[in-house]
C-alpha cells in the first residue's frame, strides 16, 4: 500500500512535471530550428550563394514559465475551472 502524497509533495511533483514538459518542448524547437538552418546552409553550398545566419534559439523557459504550467496542470488535475488573470497597472496622476 502506498502512503498519499501531502500537498507539498503534490505541487513539488507538479514543478517537475511542468518543467520536464516545458524542457523537452524547448529541446524539440531548438531541434527544428537546427535541422532547418542546416539544410538551409547545405542548399545555400550547393547554390555557390553564402550561409543564411543562425536564427537564434527560443528563451529557455524560466520559473515563472514553469509556475504558470504547473498552475495549468495543477487545474485539470483539480478539475477547477481556469482564473482570470489579474493585471496590476499603477495609476498615473494627471
């Protein structure tokens, strides 16, 4: 028999389920991005034209990133209906 997971242990594996989840789908663009620009510079050798520049990589997911998946995953585990997200804008006086 297995003892129930406590919250903590709870929203701690949902951390590192969303930051795999977010990981692999960085690793998978960087993968496209590469295969792409190297068979853009193979036509562009064969061509006799010059290499296009390497596009640059997506921004590696950061913590906010992986908090508002695990919220995500935390949501339909909890089958609770999504929140609206509040904006905070500071008041300007005129």
């Amino acid at each position: 028999m297995t003892t129930p997971m406590s919250p903590f242990q709870i929203r701690l594996e949902l951390l590192k389920m969303a930051k795999d989840l977010l990981m692999n789908d960085h690793q998978d663009k960087k993968n496209i991005i590469d295969a792409t620009w190297n068979s853009q510079v193979e036509t562009a050798k064969i061509n006799g034209v010059s290499s296009p520049e390497h596009p640059g990589y997506p921004q590696i997911p950061n913590e906010e990133d992986i908090v508002k998946k695990a919220e995500a995953l935390n949501q339909f585990v909890s089958q609770t209906p999504p929140q609206p997200e509040v904006k905070i804008t500071k008041k300007h006086n005129s």
